[in-house]
C-alpha cells in the first residue's frame, strides 16, 4: 500500500524541527530529506529512520527489523532502515534524538560514498 498524503503530512508537522523537508515519491512510498540529506523512508504509513553500525543496535534490541522489499528477480532485498519505535513517535523530545541520529547516519553514508569514488 502506498503512503498516503495524510501520514506524509503528520510526519511532515513531527519532523518540523528538520525543516527544510522534502518529500519525494517513489515506488509507492516517499523518501524524506532534510536539507538534500536522505534521511527517512515512509513505506505503508510507518516512518523508517536511517541507521548504521553505531545506531543499528538502538532499534535491534527493541526486537525491531530492518526494511526488506522484494526485488523483480524475486530475492529480497535489505535496506539501512528502521521502522520509528511508536513511543519514540510519541515523545517529541526522543524522536528529535533519533532522527538527528538518522541524519548523522546518513551524513556517514555519504561521506563514505564520496571516499570510494
């Protein structure tokens, strides 16, 4: 099911501290970004959060998996994403955390990309 305008919307009004956003659609769901930086992913109304080796063990032991879609050849595939843990959803302060984690994650990321190229 694809992400609907309304969840894009409420994540839009939590995440308002990491404005600018910008929300780009694709395949179903819509990446997150905050200043260019992709940070999030809203697949089926549930925001997933960017994480990486030093924030991966945060959403594991909460018993949390990553996000997985099926590819054309039919193997499945594993992205660095993680659904938000619903109270984190519900206390403004602990979401605020996570998501600058997030966005350190994918600060990271990038960086590493560019070193390889």
């Amino acid at each position: 099911m694809p992400v609907s305008d309304g969840y894009i919307d409420f994540v839009r009004d939590l995440l308002a501290a990491f404005e600018p956003l910008r929300f780009k659609r694709m395949f179903g769901g819509a990446g997150v970004y905050s200043n260019e930086v992709f940070f999030a992913i809203l697949v089926d109304d549930v925001l997933y959060l960017k994480v990486d080796e030093q924030t991966r063990g945060d959403y594991e032991s909460q018993g949390l998996r990553p996000l997985t879609y099926r590819k054309k050849n039919g193997r499945t595939a594993t992205m660095s994403y993680y659904p938000v843990p619903a109270d984190i959803l519900e206390d403004p302060e602990a979401l605020t955390a996570w998501t600058r984690e997030a966005l350190e994650a994918a600060n990271r990321a990038a960086r590493r990309s560019t070193v390889r190229r």
